[in-house]
C-alpha cells in the first residue's frame, strides 16, 4: 500500500470539486459555474488531458446514442411485438443533450460546432426471424414523434443506396432488412469534454491535470480530498463542500473510499473491448453511416456489432466492433489490481451471485478473447463482405465497467446502464456505468442537481430553461414543440 506524504501545506478550497475531466464533469462544471458564477470549482484529472478515458472517440464514446439504430434498446418481447418506451426515453435524453450541445455554442462555451455531424443512422440485420423482428419494431416506434422520419426496407438495392459496402457483394438470396434514420448525428465527445473543460478554465475555475485523487473523508460538512501531483509527487489536502465523482472506471473505488452507506452493495464488472480501425480512404470514404446489427447470444449490449463512420478531430474514420474482451482494469491507465481491491464485505454477495447468473456472459468473453485475427475479420465481412482484413488495423478500445448492485430475490445482477450515487445529505455524488452514458450526461446531471441541491435548484430552472428550451417537457409527446426545438438545434449546430 502507497503511503502519502503530505508535502504541501496550503489547503484549497472549493465550493465544488470535480474528480475527472471526462464529459460528466465537463458537462456538470459548465451548468454549475452558469447557475452560480460566484461559486469556486475545482478540477482534479489523473492524465494530462480532458476526455481521454471513457469520453473518448476510440475508447468507443462518439455514437451519440439516441437509440434510433441501437437495437438492444427495444427488444422484442415474448410475443414477437416490441415496447418502445426505453428507446423513446433514450431518445428525449439525447435531445435534452443537443439542446445543451446549442446553448454551449452560442454562448462560447465551445470553439465550434464540429464536435458534432450529421450522419444517418441505420439497423441491419440478417435473417427471417431478425427481420420480423426488425419490422416489429419499425411498427412500435414509427408512430412516435421521435422516430417519425424512420424508413425501413427488405430491398438489397436500397440498402446499396444507403450503405453501399453493406450490400457490396453480398448475396442476393440472403433474408435482410434495414432501417434508417437520416437526421443521426455522430459526436466527437473527445473534442466535445475538452472544450468545455478548457471554457471551465476560461471562466474561472481551477483546471488541474495530472493530479491523481488519492482518497476523500468526511470534512465537517464537506469533504477533504487528498491530491497528489504526478509530475512532482508532491501530496496536499483539497477542502470542497461538494464533490462530484465523474472518474469513469474510477468512481467505484473513490466512492467506497468515501465512506457512504449509500455505495454498498456496489460492485463493478470490468469488460474490456477492441476495435477494427480503417486505414484506407478510398474506403473510409464510400461509408457514411452508423451501422447497427444484432448482438451475439450471451454477448452484453454493449458490443452490438457496428460499422461505425466517425469524426475525430474533424477528420473521417471507419471503424468494425466491438470485439469483448476481460481485463481486471477499470480504467486503460490503471492495472490488473482495480478488481480484486474493489472487492468489499457488502459486494462480494452480490458479484458471486452475478458470476453464477451470468455464465453465458463468461463464456462469451472468452471466446472473444480466444478470437483470432482471422475470425475478427469474419465478422467484418458479415457487415462488409467483400472486406479486405489488411486494410483494418486491431485498436484497443476504452474499458467498460457495468454496475454490479445487491438484489433481495437474486443476491445481485448486472446492470447494462448508469447509476447515479449520492450521500443522503447531497454531498458528494458519482456516477457507475456506461452506455448510454456519454450521450444522456445533460440529462443525468440535471437530475444529479435537483437531487444534491434542492434548496437552490427551485431558483435555477429559468437558467435551465435557457440552456434546455423543452425543460419540463416531453418532446414526444409534443410534436410541434420537438420539430421547433430541432430546426432551432439542426441551425445551430450546423447539421442541416
């Protein structure tokens, strides 16, 4: 165990101190120094940069989930028809998202609108069965508002019209279907984290990169945070009345190490990924799309197959994946240590019960780790088949932790979701969790403020429903007011 040494003795203090610089943080930090200018924050990032971990393009953080393509989102039920209420609830959290996306441009808080484009977005899938499925669920959710402009097609020449290295080669006999959304966007939230993160700086609050939070305790009514600086090694004790733990894979050990009733129970199954990457732009070039299969049996939602156009840095990219894979880390920057010593009396139960419920999931990871090269591009060519493997090079992408919680009838189950923590005085607050994550932050720190601050958040909703037009309101069930809401957006971020 590493013993701290403190070798600094001034003591910060912060009305607000926020752990990790990914798109949480940023996205939470930019709402606060809006709704109390006056109120001192700090920011405290292991790496030398914003959104490098989890609010990274290649650690897979660039769909902007809206679930209009992502299947797991609406699975079908026993009976063959499909129930369109957790898509449709995706999908008002992301245009919660957007509508923050267009205040921060307009109001500076970031360079420019290139973080995000336009880019449709399309389901494909391959079979009798899959394409019945795909059309039930077609029939749930065109209906909706949200998902109004939504086409749908069993033809193998439209497909090619769509998505032309999907249809390339494949054979004409083959059961497919497709469906497709143009008005998709894709987000470069790397980009995205820094520019806020950079503004945080612009407006006052105190940046820090490359300082490592080693522990936190109780602090009166607020929190002392032990900091350590990378580069110098020098130990000192940070003072914050609140904290905010937006550490990705990291939140879990840094919430236990808090101390709060409310963390236990909690456990984090670690679940790592890689990536087929383009290199070839006469290809890269003839893609314009987020294409979305049916995951494997066994697999977790999170590594439904996808042929996946990005923009990173302004540039355009490919990329195959996800292929699963296990690695003890909670973080690519942290070791093999992260899971057993995340291991407490009060989650063992409940991650033995989730190792015994789980089994396919086991074996399902291990096969994808066993995986050759050679299978990997076998299942580029189910998506691309006439695929030329030399062309794609093997990334690795970011880790995923999914929550573990207690369950009085299971003894604990794995959540493929995120899961805000937060004492029951409001002092401190973290989030667990991944997709849809990164696409939903706006809404789900909406929710963490009304929660942790419910003397103040009364007096805040005006701000609020300046930077989130349709705050209070469902767009779905609003027609008019979505399709305002989204000519106004569409403008602003220069997606039409």
């Amino acid at each position: 165990m590493e013993i701290l040494v403190p070798s600094e003795t001034s003591t910060e203090s912060f009305d607000v101190v926020l752990i990790g610089a990914g798109i949480m943080s940023a996205t939470l930090g930019t709402m606060i120094n809006q709704l109390e200018p006056t109120w001192s924050i700090g920011l405290f990032e292991n790496l030398d940069k914003a959104g490098e971990e989890s609010s990274s393009p290649w650690n897979n953080a660039g769909t902007g989930h809206s679930a209009l393509c992502e299947l797991n989102y609406a699975p079908a039920k026993a009976d063959g028809t499909v129930d369109p209420a957790k898509a449709v609830g995706i999908n008002e959290q992301f245009q919660v998202s957007r509508q923050f996306y267009s205040w921060a441009v307009e109001n500076k808080r970031v360079s420019d609108a290139k973080f995000i484009n336009a880019l449709p977005h399309m389901s494909f899938v391959i079979g009798e069965d899959h394409s019945k499925y795909l059309q039930a669920r077609y029939d749930a959710l065109k209906p909706n508002a949200l998902f109004g402009d939504m086409e749908i097609t069993t033809d193998l020449d439209t497909i090619n019209d769509w998505a032309p290295l999907v249809a390339k080669g494949r054979d004409a006999s083959q059961k497919v279907a497709a469906s497709r959304v143009t008005s998709g966007t894709d987000v470069d939230f790397g980009r995205l984290t820094k520019d806020l993160t950079n503004s945080l700086a612009s407006n006052g609050a105190s940046v820090n990169y490359g300082h490592k939070v080693k522990g936190l305790k109780r602090d009166g009514a607020g929190w002392a945070i032990t900091v350590k600086n990378n580069a110098t090694g020098a130990v000192k004790t940070v003072k914050a009345k609140f904290v905010f733990v937006g550490a990705g894979g990291g939140a879990l050990s840094l919430l236990q190490h808090s101390g709060i009733d409310e963390i236990k129970g909690f456990g984090g199954f670690p679940v790592s990924g890689q990536f087929l990457r383009c290199t070839d732009e006469t290809i890269i070039n003839q893609h314009h799309a987020k294409v979305y299969g049916q995951a494997s049996v066994g697999a977790p939602p999170m590594s439904v197959p996808h042929l996946d156009t990005r923009f990173v840095n302004g540039e355009r990219s490919l990329m195959f994946g996800p292929y699963a894979g296990f690695s003890m880390n909670f973080l690519k920057s942290t070791t093999q240590l992260d899971l057993p010593l995340s291991l407490r009396p009060h989650n063992i139960i409940p991650m033995l019960a989730v190792g015994k419920d789980n089994m396919s999931l086991t074996t399902y990871l291990i096969k994808e780790v066993l995986k050759s090269r050679a299978k990997k591009d076998e299942a580029l060519a189910e998506y691309f088949p006439e695929a030329d493997g030399s062309k794609w090079e093997l990334i690795t992408a970011g880790q995923r932790v999914q929550v573990i919680k207690k369950d009085a009838k299971k003894g604990g189950v794995l959540q493929f979701g995120t899961e805000v923590i937060t004492s029951s005085d409001g002092s401190i607050s973290g989030l667990l969790g991944a997709s849809p994550g990164a696409s939903t932050a706006t809404p789900i720190m909406v929710g963490l403020l009304s929660r942790c601050f419910p003397k103040q958040f009364a007096g805040w909703e005006s701000k609020l429903a300046e930077m989130i037009p349709s705050y209070g309101q469902k767009l779905n069930e609003n027609p008019a007011l979505y399709a305002e809401v989204k000519a106004a957006t569409d403008k602003t971020l220069e997606l039409i």
